[in-house]
C-alpha cells in the first residue's frame, strides 16, 4: 500500500505504522542527498509553519528553521517571552488561533495531552517537538543514523538504553524499536523504568514485528552484544534541579564509559539525542561537579568523543528528518 501521511499530525509514533515509520526514515535519506548534493528542493513555497516552544532547543528548533526555509516556507518561532502564549492566554487559544494563519505547528511543552489536544483543534498538522512522555521527531533522526551505520538492515539489533528509561526518548526508543523489529533493552534502576502500560504495548507491538522489549538492572547483561548503546541527561527539561541529588546516586552505575563499550560488539555506536554532560564546559556541568564531584554524567568524554561516537551525524539528521516529516504531512 502507498504511503500518504498529508494532513496528518505527528504526536508520537504510537500513532503510526511500521510501514509509514520506514517511509519517513526512507525521505529523510532522499532529502539528506538533495541537501548534500546543493539540490533546491523549495516543495511547499508559498506555505508557512510556526513553531510554538514552552521549553528550549538547539537541534529541534533550528531543524524545523532550516527545513521549513528549504522547503521555501515563511517560518515564525513563538517562546512565552515573546507572545501571549501561556501567560495571558491557553495554549488551545493560541494554537486555534494559529491554524487560521499557518500551515503546521510545531510544538514543544509539558503534557502529552496538551499536543494532542492542540492537534484536536488547531486544523493543521501539528507536530510533537518533544514533550514529558515523548520525543517522537528524534525517533526518525536516530533510525536514520542507526541504518546508516547497519546498512544491512536494523531488524534484529540489540539496542540498549542506559539510564533514565522512564524519560521520553527512552520511551519513544522503547516504541520506535518495537515497530521496527529491534531488541530494545531499557537499563537502569527499577524505579526509573518506563510506565508498565507503554512496555505492555510495546510487547504486543513485537509480537507483529519480531522484536523485543528487556528491562534490567545488569548493565552486563543489557550492554554484552549490544549493536546501538544510548543515553539521556538524568534529569530532563520541567523537572525539579532538586532532583539533581537522587538521580546521579541512583543512575552513575549506568553511565556509559569505556568498560560499558567494551561488552559491546565490536561494531556498536554510540547515540546521545544531545545536549549532553560529558565535560564542564556548560553551567550545569560545572555546578554539579562543585556539588558533587562528578567531571562527567550520563557518558564520559572518553566515548563521547571517541570512535563509536556518531553523536554530530545523529543531530544532522534531526534536520533531514524533520524536514521529510514537515514534507510528507504538509505535500
Ligand atoms: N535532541 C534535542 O531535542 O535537542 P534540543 O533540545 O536542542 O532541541
Ligand atoms: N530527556 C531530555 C531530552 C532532551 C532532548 C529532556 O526532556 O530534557
């Protein structure tokens, strides 16, 4: 069956089929080629999308900035400093009031509900930049990077989160994987899991696809033969700093380091969806090693930056990806 995703929002991938999933990955490929071989591909001029963001960004923001200006679209980026957004007025509001000037909204925020419920009354496709459950754009990028590394398919991998597996990009990992017929491993302390409903979805989702879903404590038994090896902050955007305290005691056993690598197989990669604590340069950085002594978190700076690290490929590719999902909604 074609593929036709037009009109669609993109909220999580919960959403979507394995088939459709795969097309996007499979456009995000064909739009990394025109971008790097200077071919114009200015597909929706004369449209324009606006990007509605209650948290910051790098990547997410200004992949949505340079796809929607390589599509030819006019784009206008919204924080709650610069409009009425929250303050003085609802999201909702906001949001039905965008859908009679734009073409697509993005938005990035808090509730899961909150994304969808815009998408109920915007209009126009909206699409998910990241919220407390999941991070549904960055599931595109990381397939894309992983199959670019494992061009002999990604089916059957053995891809181990380490860390928070309750926050959204592992969750989004745990789905992403479970459509695509990979062995996901969430590893970390037991109450820093994903949500029992989400992992029996995904369990019944591997029964269509092949693929697995293993929770665990032993990073050995998470990390030995592992094909992809990922992580996240341990302490996620709207959450309490006070947190800082609690999670580096109960999540340091699960930093990525050279050891952790080792049990993987020899051609594994290593994937961060970025920002990243791996040195001092950032405040945060320099104030939890003042606090409490840690020159590096969720990863050291020794796989950050070594060989199997394809941390920089990974956010190009948040541009390529969102710009296909941009595309394929919006053609
Ligand atoms: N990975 C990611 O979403 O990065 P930003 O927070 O910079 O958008
Ligand atoms: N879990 C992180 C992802 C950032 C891209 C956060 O929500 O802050």
């Amino acid at each position: 069956m074609p593929v036709n995703l037009s009109g669609r929002s993109f909220l999580k991938l919960l959403d979507f089929t394995p088939d459709e999933i795969r097309y996007l990955i499979r456009l995000s490929k064909q739009f990394k080629n025109l971008k790097l071989s200077g071919t114009p591909h200015k597909y929706l001029e004369g449209k324009n999308i606006v990007l509605l963001f209650e948290k910051t960004s790098t990547r997410t923001r200004c992949s949505f900035e340079v796809a929607g200006y390589d599509l030819g679209m006019g784009v206008t980026y919204l924080d709650p400093g610069s409009s009425q957004m929250g303050k003085k007025e609802s999201i909702e509001d906001t949001a039905r009031v965008l859908g009679r000037m734009y073409d697509g909204i993005e938005y990035r925020g808090y509730s899961q509900e909150l994304v969808e419920e815009l998408a109920a009354n915007a209009g126009v496709p909206v699409w998910n930049g990241l919220t407390d459950e999941f991070h549904p754009t960055q599931m595109i990028a990381d397939m894309l990077t992983v199959e670019e590394n494992f061009p002999g398919g990604i089916k059957g991998l053995k891809f181990v989160f380490m860390g928070d597996a309750r926050n959204n990009v592992a969750n989004s990992l745990m789905v992403v994987c479970s459509k695509l017929g990979l062995h996901f491993v969430a590893c970390g302390p037991e109450d820093r899991m994903p949500e029992e409903s989400l992992v029996a979805t995904c369990r019944e989702l591997c029964e269509q696809s092949g693929g697995s879903v293993t929770l665990t404590s032993s990073v050995e038994e998470a990390c030995t033969g592992a094909h992809v090896i990922y992580t996240d902050i341990w302490v996620s955007m709207g959450e309490p700093t006070e947190l800082w305290a609690e999670r580096i005691k109960l999540l340091s056993p699960y930093q990525v380091n050279a050891d952790v690598m080792a049990l993987a197989s020899d051609d594994a990669i290593f994937l961060h969806c970025l920002p990243s604590f791996h040195d001092l340069k950032t405040t945060i950085g320099a104030e939890i090693y003042e606090k409490f002594g840690l020159p590096e978190m969720e990863v050291t700076d020794e796989v950050f930056e070594g060989p199997q690290s394809r941390v920089f490929d990974e956010a190009e590719n948040r541009m390529h990806s969102i710009k296909a999902i941009v595309y394929a909604t919006l053609r």
